[in-house]
C-alpha cells in the first residue's frame, strides 16, 4: 500500500513539472530534494515493515507448529477398539442361509468409538488409518463339519477360516489381519452360503479391531 502511494506521488510530480503555467511561471518544483528525501524515508519505511511482516509471518507458523504438537501431546490417537461373540444368552447353529452373510455379533464386550453396529456385524471406519482385526470360529455340532467364515473388506475377501472336512465336530480356529482403511470403509465376518457355525455361552465365535494408529 505504501509503495503504491510513493510511486503515485512521484508520477504526480513528474507529470506537474512537465506541465507549463499558463501565466508563464515556472512551474513548482515538487520534486525537489526535500521531496525526494520524503519519498526515501517512505521507501526505508516500507522495507521495515515488510521485514517485520515476514518475522510476524514465521512465528505465525512456528505457533501453528507447536499448536498442532500441542493437540497431538494432548488427544493422542483417537481410541477405536471394539469386541463381540455371536449370542447374548442362548445357544444354537448360525446358519445355513442361501447366500454369503455378515456375521451378527450380537454381544458386545465393548464398543469404543461406536463404530462396530451389533444389528449388522459390520465395522464402519470414520478415521483414516492401520487396523487390526480378529475373528474366531467354531464348527457346527454335527457330522460332517460345514464350517466357512471370512473375514471381508467392502465386500472384499481378506482371510478366511474353514472346516468342511473330516468326522469331529468340535473343530475351531481363528485368524488376523492388519488392514489399512480410509473413513467409510467397512470390515465384516461373513458366513458362506450353506454353512453353519456354532455357539453357545462359551462364546466361541467373536471379532474383535482396534486402530493402531492414523495415517492422515
């Protein structure tokens, strides 16, 4: 703004010194050396105030900097871990139905974050980063086993764990895995079509996650 109104001023005087009087006077000399000495403490003005504009600037951005380590130290990872079996009370076969299905952890142990939704067995991520998850299965009680669970991302198969072979019906196993999830995405167990999963009180079959840690 300041070099602006210096450099209107000098084109102001050099335009009225070109410029003749009508009465034959010389015309007034605005740009004389008081004029000039004026127009150079306006320009050392000016490059104080943009050296100091720029020291303002940077702490500006160091305080940015410490706020945000600040909040960091303070908040930490948001805290998103959640745990489920299948039944509240009860006992009895999961299954089979005619297509592949979520898993309905209806029991929860717990539930930090609210992401997990017990009514639909699906986790719903709202902050981008790297998850864990686990599931557990337990085969149906009757010969043969018919036991095939998946664990799915968007619909997507990540791991699986299976028993559909054999004469024993107390078979059981689990299986992991890291994924890393932008907000939106969703992570399910799901059985497949014409299978069966056991479970009672036990509580054989659960799936569990948690966030280890953001990545935005």
């Amino acid at each position: 703004m300041i070099q602006t109104v210096v450099l209107l001023l000098l084109i102001s005087c050099a335009v009225s010194g070109a410029q003749d009087n009508p009465n034959g006077a010389k015309p007034a000399q605005c740009c004389d050396g008081s004029m000039f000495m004026t127009v150079g403490a306006l320009t050392e003005k000016v490059a104080n105030l943009m050296d100091k504009m720029t020291q303002v600037e940077t702490k500006l951005d160091n305080t940015e900097r410490e706020l945000t380590e600040l909040k960091s130290i303070i908040h930490g990872t948001p805290k998103v871990a959640f745990s489920a079996t299948l039944y509240e009370t009860g006992s009895g076969d999961t299954g089979p139905f005619t297509i592949a299905a979520p898993l309905k952890y209806k029991k929860v142990f717990s539930n930090f974050g609210n992401n997990y939704n017990p009514a639909t067995g699906i986790f719903t991520a709202t902050i981008k980063g790297m998850y864990f998850f686990r599931f557990s299965m337990f085969n149906n009680l009757k010969s043969p086993p018919s036991s095939v669970v998946s664990l799915m991302k968007n619909g997507e198969r990540v791991v699986s764990v299976w028993d559909t072979a054999g004469s024993d019906i107390n078979d059981m196993g689990s299986n992991a895995a890291v994924l890393p999830l932008e907000a939106g995405d969703t992570v399910y167990v799901e059985l497949a079509a014409n299978r069966v999963v056991y479970d009672d009180g036990m509580n054989y079959n659960t799936f569990t996650g948690f966030l280890l840690f953001t990545n935005v």
